[in-house]
C-alpha cells in the first residue's frame, strides 16, 4: 500500500514537472512569435515532449495560451486566489476606502508586471480578429468583471460608495481602470514609471468611487435632502445601498 501511494506521488509529481515545461516553453514562444506563429509541435519540441503529450497535460494551443496566463497571473502553480495572496488579503483588511483602492492598485501593478509581455499578443492578435484569441480574451474580460464586482462590493458594504453611484456601475468603472491596456497605454506607450502609474490608478479608482477628499459635502437645501444626502434622482439606488442589495 505504501509502495503504491509513493509510485503515485512520484507520477504525480512527474506530471506537474512536465506541464510546467510545457508552460514555460509556450510562454518563451508566444512572447517571441506569437500566438499565430507558435504551433504544438513548436512547444512539443521547445519543452522536449511528444505533441500528444502537450494535448494531455494542458490541451490545445487556445488551452495552452489560457493556462500560460493564469500561471503568469498569479506567478505560480499554486491555486491560491489573488485575493487570498498577501495584497489581496492587505486590501480586504484595509481600514479606510482609499487605501483598500490603492493596494487594488498595487494588485494590478503586480499582475501586469507578471503578464506584461503576453499583453501585445492580446491587444494585436485579439484586434486582428483571431477567433481563439478573441475568445480566450473574452473568457479573461469575464473572469476580470467578477473580480471588479468584488472589489466593488467590498468598498460599497465596507466603506459606502459616492451617493448616486451604483455597485454595478463601480464595477465597471475598476473593470476599465485596470484594464491591461490602460496600463500598456500609459506605461508602453507615454513612458510612466509604474510608481506614477500605481498611484495614479489608486487616486483615479478612489475619486472615482468614493468621490474627491478636496469636495467637502454641500450644504445648500436645493442640492440636498432634508437628511443631507444628494436631494437628486437617484433611480432607486441610494435606497439599494441603504438596504444591502446590489443585484
């Protein structure tokens, strides 16, 4: 019986071996060639493998791609959530909204950091039309908004979001903040430091959802009600967040 635990411990351990030099050659040849120019057989032969085995340890090039990038993500093969690794864990017990927003910031800055030279195959290949890359994008974008109503609603139960902003639509808002192609734009392209970036990010998402901390609250009677909240149509939602639901 032990004998047989330790054979399957070592296959397993085997098997692990083997998809990460699958990974990291896909990785190595996505960056160089990209998506359409790497083929199985060029990871095959890259990771010294059989084409069959790449297909059974990781799948087709779309899976392989997929898989590149959550390994990349996260910076390892552990499956540890980023929101359970030691920044999301900082930014969930956060006292204050501004810093909460800040270390997202720093979460973003440390996920691109890590994906950064597989962002010009999705911006260039997934605009070129590629179906499988178009679709892999889609697949992450999703993945992403979830992450960003999360987030929101984190903000909105903890610390309460700027009246007349809704959890949906602050979604929406960190979901194209974080975008890895705002940060391609501005570190790519303008030259930022990715200091100026993270700190602009966090001030960016924190004015955005929790209003600016230069705009002291109106007191004039036409622009508030009779309890000091925003006296202007709110389409239901400051009522939404007074009773918890978000959906």
């Amino acid at each position: 019986m032990t004998s047989r635990r330790y054979q399957s411990t070592v296959r397993a351990e085997q098997s692990r071996a083997t998809r990460q030099r699958v990974l990291d050659a896909a990785r190595a040849l996505f960056i160089r060639r990209g998506y359409n120019g790497t083929t199985v057989e060029a990871i095959a032969a890259r990771a010294q493998v059989s084409v069959q085995t790449v297909y059974n340890t990781v799948g087709g090039k779309a899976a392989v791609l997929k898989a590149v990038y959550d390994v990349t993500i996260a910076g390892d093969t552990d499956p540890i959530p980023m929101i359970e690794r030691p920044t999301g864990r900082a930014l969930l017990a956060a006292t204050d909204g501004r810093e909460c927003l800040a270390l997202y910031a720093r979460m973003s800055r440390e996920i691109y950091e890590r994906i950064g030279p597989l962002v010009p195959i999705l911006l260039t290949e997934g605009a070129a039309g590629d179906r499988e890359v178009r679709s892999f994008i889609d697949t992450i974008e999703s993945e992403r908004a979830i992450g960003t109503t999360n987030i929101s609603r984190h903000v909105a139960t903890r610390f309460g979001l700027r009246p007349g902003l809704s959890v949906e639509d602050a979604a929406d808002i960190l979901w194209t903040l974080t975008s890895p192609d705002v940060l391609y734009r501005l570190v790519r392209r303008r030259r930022w430091s990715m200091d100026r970036f993270e700190s602009w990010l966090g001030e960016a998402m924190a004015d955005s959802l929790l209003g600016h901390p230069d705009v002291a609250t109106s007191t004039d009677p036409t622009l508030t009600g009779p309890d000091g909240r925003d006296g202007g149509a709110d389409d239901g939602r400051e009522s939404d967040r007074e009773s918890g639901t978000y959906s």
